[in-house]
C-alpha cells in the first residue's frame, strides 16, 4: 500500500512537472512573436528567432487613420522598410476620434467608443503584423490637448456628456504651446492631482488601446510625444502597460519622449537612468542636431548609457529634414541624419513625415532601401562606428562602419573633399563595391590586393555613396 501512495504520488509530481513545463513552452513560444532585445547583441531588437534592424518612413504620424494604408506599407516594404510611427492622434482632416459622438447633443460619451476609431488600429496592426512591419505607438498625442486641437478633442469638458470643467478643473480653452504644460488632464494620476473622474476614462481609453495592440508582438510603447510634464505622468502609464502586458503574459516594451532638443536636459534622463521603467530610449530630438554635431552627440548618448551600466536599445522616430518645409536643415541633411543614426548605433531609424521630414519620399525610399541592402551584406550588428580609423577626415566628409581587420562600411556624404584614408588592421585581397544611394543600386564588385596598411578612398562621383570594403 505505501508503495501505491508513492508511486501514484511521483505519477502526479510527474504530470504537474511536465504540464508546467507545457506551459513554460508555450509561453517561450508565444513570446517569440513579440519584439525583445536582442541577447547576442544587446542595443538591437530580435524578433521571431533573428536580430533586426527597423528602417522606415511614413507620410503620416498618425498612419491608422490614412484612407491608402496598405499600398502606403507595401510601398514601404518594398523599399526595404520595417518601421513606422504611430500617434494615437485625431487632429487631422478625415481622422475619427475614439468616443461615440451622440448626435442629439453634439457631444461625446466617454463611456461608449467609435467602432470606427478602434476597427482602423486594429486593421492598421494586422497589415503591419502580417508585413513584420513594427510601429511605434505614442500613446497620448501631446498636441490634441493644447490649442486648436483640444477645442475638438472629446476629454475637453465642453465636448463630453460625463463631467464638466468645475468638476474636473480642467481648462476648455488652452492657446499655449504644450511646454507651458497648462492643461491639468496630465496631471490626473494619483501621485498628483488624483482627478478621479477624468483618471476613470483616461483609463478606459488605454485599456481599450491595450486590449487590440498587445495581441500583437510587433509593437513598441511611447507614452507621450514631445512632453513636458512632470516624470511622473510617464512612468504611471508605463507600469500601467507592463501590468497590463504581466496579465495576458506577453512581453512589452516601453519607453518615453521628452521635448528637450538637448538630450544632456535633466528630463531625458528619467528615461536614461531607469531601465526598469523604460526598456527602450527614444533620442529623436537629437535629430535637431547637424552634421558632425549630430554623430558625436549620438555615440555621446549611446557611450553614457553603456557607462552608467544602462544599455539598451535607442531609437529614432522622427529623423528631420526636409527642403520644402526648411525644417531640420533641409532634406540632405535630413539624408545624413538618417544613415549617420544607423551608423553610429541606433536600433531604429524613420523619416519624419512631411513637411519636417522626407516621410516616404522617393529620396527616403531609396536611402532606406540603400541602407538596408549595405546592412544585409555585413555582420552589421557585430560591427562597431570605427571613425579614428579615417585618417585625414574632416568633420562630416564621412562615417565609418566596422568589423575591423574584416570589413568596412564607410558613408561618404556629397558635397566633400574625400580626400580619405583608411587605415587597415590586414593587407592582402579585398572586394571593393560601391552603393549609388539615390539610385540605390550596386556598382560591380571589384577584387583589388592592398600591399599596405592604408587604402585610398576614390568615389567615382560627388553624390552620396556608400562603400563596402571586404578581406577576401
């Protein structure tokens, strides 16, 4: 009889161990699907068994509410793209807000949601899921609340059936920039104002965000564009996400974008400094930065978080640039910007949408197509920005990429001396092939012998070119 207990007792631990260990699997498996760090080389993201570098471009920042979405992600997968932003924002002609608008008093109810608004993110997160096309979604749109935009928006007290301005106190009328940080809906949470009523459907709105978007694993969490508010607010809803993603068992990531143009801004740092909160740092705002100025600072950045023991993937949404609208320094330096944010070590890069970026232009479709075919012929993860190893280089003539003693990946900007050279670890037989970037094609690859520790770099034109060096 004891021997039965026992053998039926080992019979049950066995079975509990063995349906745990189903589980466990079916966790690692499902979790496999959604976007993490990568383990082999920390900085980059892996998804679905590979590391991957996002590239991207788009026409607009709140792209689930275009009429054209799936030509506009095919065009961008065809240019070798994998990365867009997503604002969850409502400003735009034609966009739908996420409440129901109830006619009869030309207001909306917070308590009941447009199936419109929600059917276009959903579909929007198929499309991209299907493409393995990644978005970046900023959760609150910083400037529906301020100026034009909130005298539409729905938690503006004069447009909502559920409270009033002398319950909430908060301001209908709000003419300042978002910098002035005059509008107290950002100052709802418990740790601050603890304004209940307006926390109820700020809420409400996220769960309903959350519920769609955390079904899919190619999605990264913003909590804010461009803000100014107190840290606070950012960390709230980013514990908020990581519960939320805890509940269903999938992994989440989170991150926040402060205003500061200069990332040394004390306020950059409540995402820097506390990678428990934030697994991801988004350094757009080091884009208003120019030419050589924009390289150093970004390995700055990069260097300051491995030192503080903080490293993890940085990303860059909005890349500006753009001569129509003469915003951050036209579009070639909006060109440079781009290649140099992959280059000096940036695990995502997009264009910014027009007019103060190159969004899905022909030019951003072939520098992205250009960079995407340079990374896809090197061990690019591996490789390492190696600009001492340019001698006699000017600031800005060109950047350098490297697997030393292997292979170089060098982007040389039009419009400079190139007069360089580049110091080599080996001598012996190297391919030589050249990117015509606007053209985004190949030159024929060349095998040249090099007697000598130093290698002349003669573009064939003044345009902007990548160049591939590799020991043979």
């Amino acid at each position: 009889m004891k021997k039965l207990i026992i053998l039926l007792f080992l019979i049950i631990f066995s079975f509990g161990f063995m349906s745990c260990a189903f589980e466990q699997k079916k966790t690692e498996e499902k979790n496999t699907g959604y976007i993490s760090e990568s383990k082999e080389h920390p900085g980059y993201w892996h998804y679905k068994g590979k590391d991957v570098l996002l590239l991207g471009g788009s026409v607009e920042d709140n792209l689930f509410q275009i009429d054209y979405l799936e030509e506009h992600l095919d065009l961008l997968q065809k240019s070798g793209g994998n990365y867009v932003r997503n604002t969850m924002s409502s400003r735009d002609e034609g966009n739908v807000w996420p409440f129901l608008y109830i006619d009869s008093s030309g207001k909306y109810n917070l308590r009941e949601f447009n199936p419109e608004y929600w059917k276009r993110l959903e579909n929007f997160l198929q499309l991209t899921n299907e493409r393995d096309i990644f978005v970046q979604i900023e959760l609150w749109a910083t400037f529906d609340f301020y100026r034009n935009q909130w005298k539409e928006n729905p938690f503006n007290p004069k447009n909502n059936i559920n409270y009033t301005a002398e319950r909430v106190k908060i301001d209908t009328l709000i003419p300042t920039h978002p910098t002035w940080c005059e509008n107290a809906f950002f100052w709802s949470i418990p740790m601050q104002d603890n304004n209940m009523p307006v926390l109820e459907y700020q809420q409400k709105y996220i769960d309903k965000l959350l519920d769609i978007s955390l079904e899919y694993g190619n999605v990264l969490y913003c909590m804010d564009n461009e803000t100014s508010v107190t840290a606070e607010w950012g960390k709230f809803w980013s514990e908020y996400v990581k519960k939320k993603a805890a509940e269903k068992g999938v992994p989440v990531q989170t991150t926040e974008m402060w205003d500061p143009h200069d990332l040394n801004h004390l306020s950059h740092r409540e995402s820097f400094d506390h990678p428990g909160l934030y697994s991801f740092v988004e350094i757009s705002q080091n884009n208003h930065q120019r030419g050589q100025n924009h390289w150093d600072n970004g390995l700055e950045q990069i260097q300051r978080l491995k030192d503080a023991g903080n490293f993890r993937p940085v990303t860059n949404v909005k890349v500006y640039g753009n001569e129509e609208g003469g915003h951050g320094g036209g579009s070639q330096n909006g060109l440079e910007s781009f290649i140099r944010a992959a280059f000096f070590g940036s695990s995502a890069v997009r264009f910014h949408r027009p007019n103060s970026g190159l969004g899905l232009s022909e030019t951003a479709q072939a520098v992205i197509k250009s960079t995407r075919m340079l990374t896809d012929s090197m061990a690019f993860f591996e490789a390492r920005p190696s600009n001492e190893l340019l001698l006699e280089r000017e600031d800005n003539e060109a950047y350098l990429r490297a697997n030393v003693g292997r292979e170089y990946a060098i982007f040389l900007p039009k419009g400079k001396n190139r007069e360089i050279v580049l110091q080599l670890e080996n001598t012996g037989d190297y391919s030589v092939q050249w990117v015509d970037i606007p053209a985004a094609s190949w030159t024929e690859k060349e095998t040249i012998q090099i007697a000598e520790d130093t290698f002349n770099i003669s573009p064939p034109d003044d345009e902007n070119r990548f160049l591939l060096l590799k020991k043979i």
